[in-house]
C-alpha cells in the first residue's frame, strides 16, 4: 500500500554525526496517514492530491482514474475523504 498528498513541504539536512535529508509538514503527515490507513495493494491519496492530477493529466498525456473510497478515520486528523488512486 502506498499514500500521497500534495502541498508545501520544507526540506532540510538533520544531524550532526549521521546527516540525512529530512522532509517535515503536514503534507508530510498527511501523506503518512494516506499510506497507514490504506489498504494492501492499493495507493490512497488525498482529495486535494486527486483533483491536482485530474487538472494536470491532460497535459502529460496519461490516463489516471481515481475512485471514492469515501469518509476515512484519520489520526490525528479526523475525518476526511479520500479515494484510491489508479
């Protein structure tokens, strides 16, 4: 299973022995909470994810068909739609 959101994020390097890239904001979260209340073998995004790639697909030439899944219980964000990406 997999989860995606769009919106801003911020990038940074953290650490000061073992560095590494680390991405922070609710986008983030956002995303995380897609891909932990998803089901196996599907990918799960946002509403605001999935009207992002209905107005951007006309212009790369793809296909890609979201289905409702409906009102989902999100931790700590309540409840929100969210639909299956495919």
């Amino acid at each position: 299973r997999a989860g995606f959101d769009s919106g801003p994020i911020v990038g940074s390097v953290v650490g000061t022995t073992y560095k590494k890239y680390t991405l922070f904001g609710n986008t983030v979260n956002t995303a995380s909470r897609m891909e932990s209340t998803g089901v196996p073998g599907s990918v799960q995004c946002t509403k605001r994810a999935a009207e992002l790639l209905a107005k951007e697909q006309r212009g790369i030439g793809q296909e890609f068909t979201v289905e409702e899944r409906g009102e989902v219980q999100v931790k700590g964000r309540g409840g929100g739609t969210t639909l299956f990406f495919k």
